[in-house]
C-alpha cells in the first residue's frame, strides 16, 4: 500500500502515455471518492515506560547534521493487534537512508526480545568504520544492562530524549506509523504467526521496492549502499 504522492509518481509517465489529464490534487479526489486514501490510526498502547531506576542518557544528536548512513540509527517500539492479542515490534532504522536496519517482534517487550532488532542492525553494518549513536526514547528495554552493553561492545554512542518528549524520536514514531498504516500491520491480525510473517514481508519491501518520499522517491537500500544525496 502507497500513499497518493507515491502512485501519483509511479503512473504519473503511464498517464502522459495514454494522454490522460490528471494532476495530483485530481488523482487525490478520485482515491478519496473511492475510500483508498491511507486512513491515519491513532496510538493507545502504551509501549515506553520511561519511570525506573536505570540510567538514562541524554539526546546527542539535537541539532546534529546527519550526512551519511550509519551515522545515527533510531529505535521504537510499536504493538500489533491480534485476536490473540497483542505483538510488539522493534524497528532500528538509520536517519539518513530510512533503511530498517534490523527488527524484532515478539509476544512481550522484554529486553531479550526487542534487542534482537539492534543485534540484527549491527550484523547488517556496512559502514562499521563510521563512529555511529544509537537514539531512542527511556524505555525500560533501552535502558537496561544488556541493551547498552550492546552499545559499548560495539562503539556505540548512546542517545535518548529529554523529559519524554516525543519530538526527539519522531523519525522513529513516523517509521512505525508506515509500517503499519501502508502494510496492512496497523489492523488487527488473525494470528500472531500472520503478525510475523506479515511483519517481515513488510519490512523487505519497505527496504527494497518503496519509493520513498524524503529520499526523492528512492529506495532506501539504493540510498544506503549508494550514499546517494537524500533530497
């Protein structure tokens, strides 16, 4: 699932082929008529529990210019309704490329679990030269012992936002709002196995076929192999 800047760019020459007259404000009209435009959903589960004891560390990368993959990576974690209830989702994506680096989904949001998507993105490095930091917000799974021990067996800065606000990991935030509103992880599944599946599948072509805006309708694993300018 696109979004309408997406398709109109996409049919945009297959229009002028066939002599068809439509800008983008039309083609907007005719997806709404047909109830096909992406619906935002609003978030209630709460996936941050930023009240503990552990150390929390500060934002690093406010006002950092960002010019290069692997420079910065950014981490959230999402829920994905099921009838079998909830599955949580942790996507590590870099700034610069938008490419999900790694992922985890799991039945709960343990620290075991939702690490798995940084081990993922450190095996997947191809810049492992470039002095990187590793962003989140002050959930207890960032937090803990073996998520920063993660960072520092790997030279790893660690930075995280200020007072909650979510502001400072909105790139994160709005990686989780694509995954599940343009591929269909945003509704509620049948089983937690179709969640997984559905959550991989997703995530390949969000990486290998998706235009993508911010990158001048790139991909972002042409962007991150390529170092291509981002706009």
């Amino acid at each position: 699932m696109l979004g309408g800047k997406k398709v109109y760019r996409q049919i945009r020459p297959s229009l002028y082929t066939h002599a068809i007259k439509m800008g983008r404000d039309k083609l907007f009209k005719l997806l709404r008529e047909y109830d096909l435009l992406i619906q935002p959903k609003r978030r209630y589960t709460v996936t941050t529990n930023s009240k503990h004891w552990l150390r929390k560390y500060p934002n690093i990368i406010k006002g950092k210019p960002i010019t290069a993959p692997e420079q910065v990576w950014v981490s959230d974690i999402t829920y994905i309704k099921t009838d079998h209830g909830n599955c949580y989702l942790n996507l590590v994506t870099d700034a610069y490329s938008r490419k999900i680096m790694g992922y985890a989904i799991a039945d709960n949001m343990n620290t075991d679990e939702m690490k798995k998507a940084y081990e993922m993105a450190i095996a997947a490095r191809v810049y492992p030269q470039t002095k990187l930091v590793h962003h989140s917000d002050r959930g207890l799974q960032y937090c803990s012992g073996d998520y920063v021990q993660l960072s520092i067996n790997n030279n790893i800065s660690i930075s995280m936002t200020e007072n909650g606000d979510p502001y400072e990991n909105a790139l994160a935030e709005r990686m989780n709002r694509t995954v599940k509103e343009e591929f269909g992880l945003g509704k509620t599944l049948a089983t937690r196995e179709q969640a997984r599946q559905l959550a991989k599948e997703a995530i390949e072509l969000y990486n290998q076929r998706r235009p993508h805006y911010a990158l001048n309708f790139l991909t972002p694993n042409k962007v991150h192999l390529q170092k291509v300018p981002a706009t």
